[in-house]
C-alpha cells in the first residue's frame, strides 16, 4: 500500500467511531428524556393530590356585642288634630284664619249666617210666652175654684180637673223653654272657634258658600297641635319583644339631609295588622321650633338593645342541610369538625351565635360545598403549613421545562 492510499483507510475508522459515539448519545438523550418526563408525572401527581385538598379562610369568632338599630319609613302627625264641622246650616258670613295661621283656644275661626235658625229660635220665643199665658191663665182658674169649694159652688171633681189642667200647662212651658235652649246653644255654634292652641292646617269654605250641618264632607277647618308630633312607625312582629316603651329613636326627613330629630317611644298598638304582619307604635318628636310639618314622610332609626358579649361569625360560615345548622370549624390536625349551633340574632353579614361555639374556634370563613366531618383541608396564609410549603414548591417546579 502507498503512502497516498493510508488517510482514506484512517478516516473509514474515525467515521465508524463517530457513529458508535452518536448512538450512545442518542440512547443517553431518549434515556434522560423518559427519566425526566416520569419525574415531572410524579411531581404533577403529586401536585393535582395536594390541590385536591380544599383550601380555605379561617377566623376566630369576634366577641364584641354588636350596636343595631333598624331603620323603617313613618309619618308625623300632629299630637292634636281638630276637624271643625258646622252644627247649623246656613251660609258662610266671614272668615278669620287662613292656612297656616297660629290661633288661640276660642279664637274666631268664621261666622255662619243661619237666618232658618234664627227663624225657630223667634218662632221657640213665641211657643214659650204662648205656653206661659195659658198655664197662667190655668193657675188662675184653678185658685179661683179652691176659693169656692168650701161654699159648695164648685165640686171636688172640677177642682181635680183644674189642677190637671194647670199641671199640664206647666208642662207644656218647659218643653218650650227647653226648645228655645237648645236653639240657643245652637246658635252659639254659627262661631267657629278655635278648640285649642295651635295651626289652621286646612281651610275648605269659603265666603257664601252654602253650610251643611252635621259631618258630611270635608271639614271646614283643621287646626293641628304642631308643637309636638306623633311619629307612627311599622315595626315587623319579630322586632316588638325588642322594643320597649321610651326607647330613643332618630328621625329623619327628606327636607333636612344630614339633620336628625330625637324622638321617644310613647305607645304601642300591642297588636299584629294581618295584612302586614307589623305593629303600630307612635313616638313623639318635640317640635316647638315648627322645622317638622304633619303628614310628611320620615324615617325612623331604632337603636335595639344588644348584649356587651357576644359571639359573632360571618353569615357566609353558616351550612344549612339535613344535619341542621351547623359551623365548619378546623381541629388541630386541620381537620374540619362540624358544630351544631343556634343563632341569637341575624344581622345580615354578621350572625350572633347562641350556642356551639366558643371564643377559641377557628370557624372557615366560607365553607365549600360538600365540606364533610373530618376532611383534610388547606389554611389559606397559614405560617408553616407544610401543604401550603408543598404546593407552591410542586408549582416552582412544574413551572420549569423538561430537561
């Protein structure tokens, strides 16, 4: 063999090991490719059981007693209200006191011209001196037959007759005297007059206008006592035991935003409306100043009374199904342990717990579904939680690619 034919026979082995190198390398690639694939399907078994394990957020009841009041709609009106109604009818003379005037106990309100009444009352004075002549005339009669029954002139019958007579007419004098009294009293009513201090609130006549006697229609005037008001309020039936007399109530109306009045709990109906299910009960509001007018709309802050110490758990903790109602709370091996309770008051967000729980609970906040005694669970923010540790090392590592 020639010098020039030795680089062809060297190269032919080199290839041949270059071959044998880039199998084993290819073996070494597939074998570490499956190694770690069976790793990373371990670690994501592992991880998919760890987030099989519920998660939840865990409080301690609060203790504190929890101030509630309960708002509800009401309406003012006047402590006193007068509806001032004609006894006579007639025509309206005059009128003193408009809408809105402050009057006096007996102050003029409007005069009546009733010319029908002044008719019987003229028509009652003349039945009276009538009747009053004839027992007159009778008593006369009767003296004058007493004079002579002792003559035998006039009999004991006809003396009977004449004190019949007379007793009759006498009779007949008071029945006229008390027609003609009433007329008077009635005439006293062609005033209207104020019955007490306070507003005209309603006026619905006016000058010449034809009076009907008697309550038919609207009334002429109103005068309302404004210097205090009734603040007539709703209260649903499960609130009532909880309010007692002289409770302190704020009263709100649209016309002042941001003021409030004081108010106090005077009386309650003691009784259920069927068609609402609520009580009526009547506060009173000072309002001297005159700020609150009768018949506006308002709004009505209760303050109940509540207990210094309590316990007190989010509404969301609550589970209801057919073990009753119940709390999920977590034991020291962080499994769930459920406790009956019973609910003292419900306050919306927050429900006072009666019985089932104790200040050193730590109740799930909110608890998933199907949550069962005894389930292994994950406390969100937990220090030191080796699941917690577990998981977020599991995704650090599913998080890296393969290899």
């Amino acid at each position: 063999m020639s010098p020039e034919q030795a680089p062809p026979a060297v190269s032919r082995r080199g290839l041949r090991l270059t071959g044998v190198a880039a199998v084993v390398i290819a073996a070494a690639v597939v074998i570490i490719g499956i190694t770690t694939r069976k790793m990373a399907d371990a670690r994501l078994r592992e991880w998919t059981e760890i987030q099989a394990v519920p998660l939840v957020a865990v409080a301690v009841p609060d203790n504190r007693g929890n101030r509630t009041s309960l708002d509800l709609p009401a309406r003012l009106e006047a402590y006193s209200q007068a509806q001032i109604y004609s006894r006579v009818p007639g025509y309206l003379k005059e009128w003193t006191a408009d809408i809105g005037a402050p009057v006096k106990a007996g102050q003029l309100l409007a005069e009546i011209d009733a010319p029908d009444l002044d008719q019987q009352i003229m028509q009652a004075q003349a039945g009276v001196a009538s009747a009053t002549a004839n027992a007159n005339l009778s008593n006369l009669t009767l003296q004058r037959g007493q004079s002579l029954v002792q003559s035998g002139a006039v009999s004991k019958q006809d003396i009977d007759q004449r004190s019949a007579d007379f007793a009759n007419k006498s009779g007949l004098v008071k029945s006229a005297q008390a027609n003609l009294d009433m007329l008077r009293v009635l005439e006293k009513y062609k005033r209207l007059v104020a019955p007490f201090d306070g507003l005209v609130t309603a006026r619905s006549t006016d000058v010449g206008a034809l009076i009907s006697a008697g309550g038919g229609g609207p009334p002429l005037f109103v005068v309302s006592d404004t210097r205090k008001l009734r603040v007539l309020v709703n209260v649903p039936q499960n609130y009532v035991p909880s309010i007692l007399m002289g409770t302190k109530a704020q009263v709100s109306v649209p016309e002042y935003p941001g003021r409030t009045f004081s108010a106090t709990l005077e009386a309650s109906a003691r009784s259920v409306e069927l068609a609402s299910g609520t009580t009526r009960m009547q506060l009173v509001v000072d309002n001297a100043s005159g700020e609150l007018m009768t018949g506006a709309f308002a709004n009505v802050r209760l303050e109940l009374p509540h207990p210094e110490v309590a316990t007190n758990v989010p509404a969301s903790a609550l589970i209801f199904d057919q073990g009753g109602l119940r709390v999920a709370t977590i034991g020291l091996d962080n499994r769930v342990v459920l406790k009956t309770v019973t609910v003292a008051r419900d306050l919306g967000k927050v429900v006072e717990i009666a019985t089932g729980l104790t200040a050193e609970d730590r109740v799930i906040e909110s608890p998933p579904d199907g949550i069962a005694h005894g389930d292994l669970v994950r406390i969100t923010g937990a220090p030191g939680n080796p699941l917690e540790a577990e998981t977020a090392s599991s995704k650090r590592t599913l998080s890296k690619p393969p290899g």
